[in-house]
C-alpha cells in the first residue's frame, strides 16, 4: 500500500514540548503541527481502500523536504496520523522504518510517500 501528503511539513514543537494539564505533564502540539497531522489524517483516509492492518508491517518513508528540515521531526506525526486515519490499528505495529530523502528548493511543496508490507495480519 502507497499513500501520499503534499503540503508543508512540521515536526513536533521542542521548545513548549510540555506542558502541566490537571496536575499531569502533558505533550504539547502546536497549532501548525495539529494542522500537519490533520491533514495528513484525510488525505490517508481518502486514498485507502484497504481494511485496517491489525498486525505487524514495515514501513517505507520517501521525504522530499526542503533541505533545512529535520528528517526525524515529522516521523512521529506520520506515525499517529496513520493510526488516526484507520490505515493501521496502532503505529506500535509498525516494526521497521526505512526513511529515504530528498531536497528540493523552499518555495516548493513537501512531499511525504508512506509505503506499508505487512508481516502478518
């Protein structure tokens, strides 16, 4: 299975990674990431037809990022937007990441491929 995002890219915000909710310190996302994420989440719904994997997979991320860009930052919301979009139960299934990268000029867009082999189901 292939799945592809095009926009922009963010990854997680470190300098407010935290923050104290109900006595409890909780993991803060910014706006533009929550919107990353987001719109991760419908763009993999709509290009899915396959049911969800409910066991383990190994997957294959080709980054075309603009070359000042973290390759690990957007990892982690890859990873919970497939999960949030129904493609795999939980992103703790997935068992090997395989990153591979690319630049391009920063007036273009970023794009984000995901390619999925289940080990088993």
């Amino acid at each position: 299975m292939e799945l592809v995002w095009i926009g922009k890219t963010v990854s997680t915000n470190r300098r407010n990674m935290t923050r104290c909710v109900r006595g409890k310190a909780m993991v803060y996302q910014g706006k533009d990431y929550r919107a990353f994420k987001t719109g991760m989440i419908t763009a993999f719904r709509k290009q899915n037809n396959q049911p969800t994997i409910s066991g383990l997979c190994d997957m294959s991320l080709t980054l075309s990022l603009w070359k000042v860009k973290d390759t690990d930052g957007p990892v982690k919301a890859i990873m919970d937007a497939l999960e949030g979009a129904g493609v795999v139960r939980n992103d703790k299934l997935i068992r090997h990441i395989s990153i591979s990268r690319s630049y391009h000029t920063k007036n273009e867009n970023d794009i984000v491929s995901v390619k999925l082999n289940v080990v088993s189901n």
